[in-house]
C-alpha cells in the first residue's frame, strides 16, 4: 500500500517567528518522529511551504491577517532546521488550501494520504478538505498530536469538522471526542425540548381555544334561554295586562248597567 505524507507548513514565522506559538513548537519533535517513520517504511514525504510576497498587505489575506509572514528569500519562509526535509519535495502554495497540490497528489494515485502541521484550523483543514473532494475513494487522515492550531479551541473544531467530512483523525482524545458526543446529545436534548415545548404549546392553544369555544357554545344556549324566559315573563305580564283591563272594563260595564237599571226603577 502506497502511503504519502504532507507536512504542512512547518516553516520558522509559525514556529518562532511572526505568528509563533507555543502548541507549534511542541509538535516539532512529533512531527520529525513521523517523518522519520515513513521513510523508513519507504513511504514519500512532502513539504508545504506557506509563501508570499512583498505585496502581502495588498492581498485578501493581508487585510484579514495584517502580519508580515512568510515572505519568499526570508528565514521565516524557510522549513525549520528541526525537520529533516532531505530530498522530499517542497510545495510552496500561495494560499491557504491548494487545488495544484491535489492535482498533483492525484496524478500519482497513493491508497493513503496523511497531513500533519500548521495550523490544523486553516491550512491543514483546507487541504484536507480539498484533497478528500478530490479523491472521495482515497483514504485521508490526519494526526492531531502532530497537528497544532491557532489555540486549543479552534483546533479541536477542525478536528471535529475534519472527522464529519469523513477524514480519519487520528490522535483525537477519548475526552474531546466525549465532549463532542456530549455536545451533540446535549444539542439533540435541546432540539427535543423546544420541539416539545412548540407541540405543548400548540396543544394548550388548541385546548384553549376549544375551551374558549365550548364557553363561548355554552354562553350562548344561556343568553339564548335568558331571552326566551324573558320573552315568556313579557308574554305572561301583557297577557295579565289585558285581562286586568278586560276585567275592569267588565266590572266598570256591570257597574253602570246596575246604576243605570236603578235610575229606572
């Protein structure tokens, strides 16, 4: 099984220089450990090197990142002393992630690719990325112990991210991977919950709303039977009215004629 390894910009101003860091200087001796372990296998090693101009601060990148680094001819653009770079080749990329290097890494169709270097969360995930969408079927990993990035953080991310894009991440702790799942269980439970909450919601406002109605059924039947009980006393009361009337009226006839038989006799 053919194997290649790209050592991803392991140069001086990511190191000790302009854009040094601590976590980059403890991978050196990890990385030159691998190094040293593919060949003796016989397997090839190439390097990345990050490279730009003096019109840097002009360019894209510049404006996003305003520091002088990596300038071709300077010590910072170099390789570290460190790591044996012997007569592997040396890649110089302008940017990030390289559409020339995957080409070229295809043309020569290795069973596995391996990255390791600097910084796992901008060139090492770029290129990652860049040569799994270009050979899906090749197996591509990533060594996270040989890996360092912009801080702890942002590292780990581009592990995870790497891992979801179907790169083999190797050197991932059981604890970040724990906390990934965590994560993910704890995102899912939440997801949950607010969908349960909606449909609890939902089901109150249904509930109210029937609620609402069968009071709204129920106040009317009553104002309905009020007004038909009121109609009834309305009808009963005229009704007495009239005979009240039609009765003094008779008594008020009945009176007269009395009167008016007495007058006669």
């Amino acid at each position: 099984m053919s194997k290649l390894l790209i050592v991803v910009d392991m140069q001086n101003d990511f190191i000790t220089g302009s854009l040094g860091s601590a976590q980059a200087k403890l991978i050196v001796p990890k990385v030159a450990e691998k190094i040293d372990e593919y060949r003796k296998n016989g397997d090839a090693v190439l390097f990345t090197r990050d490279t730009h101009n003096g019109g840097y601060l002009e360019s894209q990148e510049g404006e996003f990142l305003p520091v002088i680094h990596c300038i071709e001819g300077t010590k910072g653009h170099a390789i570290t002393e460190s790591l044996p770079v012997g007569d592997s080749e040396v890649f110089d990329k302008p940017h990030f992630g390289s559409l020339e290097l995957a080409e070229k890494v295809a043309q020569d169709a290795y069973d596995e690719i391996e990255l390791c270097g600097l910084c796992t969360d901008i060139c090492v995930i770029s290129n990652a990325l860049i040569l799994k969408a270009r050979l899906p079927e090749t197996r591509i990993t990533v060594d996270a112990s040989c890996s360092a990035g912009v801080n702890e953080v942002s590292h780990n991310a581009a592990l995870l991210t790497m891992k979801m894009c179907h790169v083999d991440v190797k050197g991932m702790t059981s604890e970040k991977e724990g906390e990934h799942e965590r994560r993910e269980g704890r995102d899912r439970r939440e997801t949950r919950d607010r969908r349960d909450g909606s449909d609890r919601r939902k089901g109150h406002d249904r509930r109210k709303g029937h609620d609402r109605r069968e009071w709204l059924e129920e106040r009317f039947e009553l104002d309905e039977l009020n007004r038909r009980n009121e109609y009834d006393r309305r009808e009963k009361r005229d009704r007495r009215s009239i005979r009240d009337r039609r009765q003094g009226r008779d008594r008020r006839q009945g009176r007269e004629r009395r009167q008016g038989h007495d007058r006669r006799d």
